[in-house]
C-alpha cells in the first residue's frame, strides 16, 4: 500500500506537524521571555556596577524581546527562531566561561537561584526552538485542509 498526502496516516502527522511547530515557537518565546526577565532582574540587583557585564546583561534582554516580536510573525518566525538559539546559547557559553577563567574580569562563584534559572530558560529555549525549526523542516507541506 503506497502512501500519499490524501492518506489518513499522512494527513494524521501532519496535523501533528501543525500543533508541534506553533507550540514550540510559543513555549520558546516564553522561555526567551523568562531569560530576558531573568537578565534584568540580574543587572539591577548586581551588574549594574560591573563594566562590561552590565550592559552584555541588557543586551541580551534587548535581544530577547527582539527575538520575541520576531517570533510573532510568520515572515521572520524561522529566522528569529535561529536568533533565540544563538542569544541563548551564547548566553550558556558566557555563564560557563564565567566559572572558568573569567569573562571580561567577572569571576561568577557558587550557583545562586538567578543563575539557575537562567541556564533553565536557556537551555529550555534552544530546545523548543529548535525543536520548532526541526519541525516545521519534516512536516514542510501544505496547509493541512481537515475534512468537512
């Protein structure tokens, strides 16, 4: 038995596909939404004072809310899904190198709530969005058309 897109098994995943990607791509913006909040709340309490981690703080939440909007539209919705992957991930790589040798003078000592909820947020992010990407890539039809 050969498969075709009018095939109730085809028709099934697809409409799967089309749950999956909208949720990924709203869970993300979320997530994005708890990293720059998270960023925020990090720079008014602590990083103000620190030269350059300070405004890295902010510009990650700038970033964030950029990404966010960019979500918000089909258009730019795989691009800014890509934005929200690199901002998160580089995000993670500074925290990791914080720990190591430093970053821009900062040593960050101890795993205080903040920075867990942090790494949460951005490991939940690359994920989701990620997860939308590969998505919308294996379920890449047309618009699903569900039966009268």
């Amino acid at each position: 038995m050969a498969t075709s897109p009018t095939t109730p098994m085809f028709r099934s995943a697809t409409v799967v596909g089309a749950a999956v990607v909208p949720a990924a791509y709203t869970l993300g913006a979320l997530l994005l939404a708890g990293e720059a909040a998270v960023h925020i709340q990090q720079y008014a309490s602590i990083f103000h004072a620190v030269s350059w981690i300070g405004p890295l703080f902010l510009a990650n939440a700038a970033a964030s809310v950029v990404t966010i909007a960019g979500l918000a539209y089909p258009r730019t919705r795989q691009l800014a899904a890509l934005a929200g992957i690199m901002i998160s991930v580089i995000a993670l790589g500074s925290l990791a190198v914080s720990y190591g040798q430093g970053l821009f003078g900062w040593h960050e000592g101890g795993f205080r709530t903040p920075t867990a909820l942090a790494v949460i947020t951005e490991v939940g992010a690359v994920v989701l969005l990620a997860t939308g990407l590969a998505a919308k890539t294996v379920f890449r039809q047309d618009p699903v058309r569900l039966p009268r």
